[in-house]
DNA sequence: TTGATATAGTATGTGTAGCAACTAAATGGG
DNA sequence: CCCATTTAGTTGCTACACATACTATATCAA
C-alpha cells in the first residue's frame, strides 16, 4: 500500500483535534481554566457531589488525571472535596460559589466555540460525522 | 442553549483521537516507538535529511516538540543529526541503518491500524469526515 | 470474625503539546 | 563592515494521557 501520512485519516483528526484543543485552551485561559478542568466543570455544573471515580467514568479519562484535575481547580477554589459518609475511599466533588458563578462566564464561551467550530456545516454534516466517529470508536474498542 | 457534555462535537472528536493514539500507541509499543515519533520516522522514510524546522512544518507542531522527539529518536539510534554545512543553526535528521530497517516491520502496522480503523466506513464517508474536518480546521484558522 | 479480594484515590515516570526565554548563527541596511 | 533583526534549535515550565505500583477502606466468604 505504503500510504502517505497525510493518507491516514487518524492522523488528520488528531492535527484537527490538536489545533482545536489549543483554540479552546486560549479561549478558556482568562478564566483560569484548562480544557479538561472545563469538562469536569461542566459535569459538576450539571449535577455536582459526583465522586472522582464518577467523573473519571463519566470523562472516559483515567482515574490518574481526574485526580490531577481535580487537585487543580481545588487549588483554584472552584471546587472542594469532601469524603462520602457512606464510603469512606471516595470523595465527592462540590462546587464553590466561585465554582457555581464562574459556570455564567464560562459556559458562553463553551458554546460560542461550538457555533464557530460547527460554522458552515449542515446538521446532516454534524450527524454524520458523529456516526463516523462513532463507527471509528467502535473498530477500535473491538 | 447549555449544550451538555455530550452535544459538544469537539469533545466527541477529543475522545475519539485520544482511543486511536492510545490504540496505536500499544501497537507500537514493541518497535519502541511513540506514536508521535512514528510521525517523524514516516516522513524520514519518504525522505531523509530534513531539517527540524522542515519536519515542524510538514507535521504542524511546535519546534520544541519536534526538537524533544528527534533527541528520543536518536537515543534509540534510529536517526542521527548532521549541522547543515550551508547553515550552521539547521540541523538535518538522517536515518541511520536501524532507522531505515524499522520502515518494514512498522508501516505494516500503521497499514493494518488504517484498515483497522476504517473498517465498515466507505470511500464516501471517509471522503466526507476529510472534508468536514477540513472545514473545522479553517473554522478555527480564520 | 477474619482473611482474600476488590475498589477509591495517590504517587511516580514517560511521552506529548505548546508557551516563553534563551543561545548561536545568518542576514540585511546604513 | 557592523549592528539590529531574524531564524534554528535548546531549556524550562505547565498541563494532559496513561501505566504501574502503592495505601486505605470496603466487602464477601469461609
């Protein structure tokens, strides 16, 4: 075959994947928030005193960098963490009042960034794709 | 709007790239070649004698990333550098005999990981993913 | 009740991504 | 010809991904 490596389709949707990572992160940067410390915001924003474990479940990531993560925004006060009275291994995650608040600035830019990074593409577009990557996930998983 | 976690087309496309690095990572493990610095060797195989600045370019990222790989592929005896003798800052990647000798048991794998990936997909939908991608990535430039 | 096993989270190490500040070499204008 | 600017590459920093090995707690079974 001996394809070129701009042939390789996983290689253009990690450069896709690297430029918008770093749009976000500059995007997320004057509200002291890294991209994957904004995703377990916007989880905790939906419904907060998850466990790390649920976070890590929920993000697919490991539990390692949930961890991390999650010492982070502490360190930032967006969040504290309390041991679960019932098991006393797991700590829940709560949001702070700043935690709560920073949700009214942050999620604007969350969306805004979606509309840009889906402009121009039809809702068939957005459809398809999420199948493709879908079908992609699967052929990997089995 | 408050999109959810889920309504987000990035974060999608995030997960997926981070199972197929994390898939073809352990593929390459056994070559003792990070996915990243299999990048590199691709384009070396092409052609060799690039300069760091020349494989920055081709690949999109940062020169400090390349210059890290290229020092890795080195200690692993895969490449080797050369000052450039026309400009004395540049310095030319170079595969060495074990580097060359890499090339066939690795694109096979890479070969195989492709086929793996796009299993059940048809030439229109890879054709489209490149296309939509390619928009996401002007989205973000402009 | 106790001992094996499973689970939640932490610590550590490697590889990757990109920014900022730096060194050394090249280049171009006065 | 020399100084300012640009360019190639390195070093240091922060954040992320993931593997392995560890501690502490929970649970189940004999």
């Amino acid at each position: 075959m001996n394809l070129r490596v701009e042939d390789y389709i996983s290689i253009k949707l990690h450069q896709t994947d690297l430029k918008l990572t770093s749009e976000i992160k500059s995007r997320l940067q004057p509200y002291n928030l890294a991209p994957e410390q904004n995703l377990v915001m916007m989880l905790l924003w939906e419904k907060d005193g998850l466990t790390q474990n649920q976070l890590s479940e929920k993000l697919g990531k490991d539990k390692t960098n949930i961890a991390r993560m999650v010492v982070n925004l502490e360190g930032k006060g967006f969040i504290e963490r309390k041991f679960c009275p019932r098991d006393r291994r797991s700590l829940e995650v709560y949001l702070t009042e700043d935690g709560r608040k920073l949700k009214e600035e942050v999620v604007p830019v969350s969306e805004a960034f979606n509309a840009d990074v889906t402009e121009g593409l039809s809702k068939q577009d957005l459809e398809h794709l999420d199948q493709v990557l879908t079908k992609i996930l699967n052929n990997i998983k089995g």
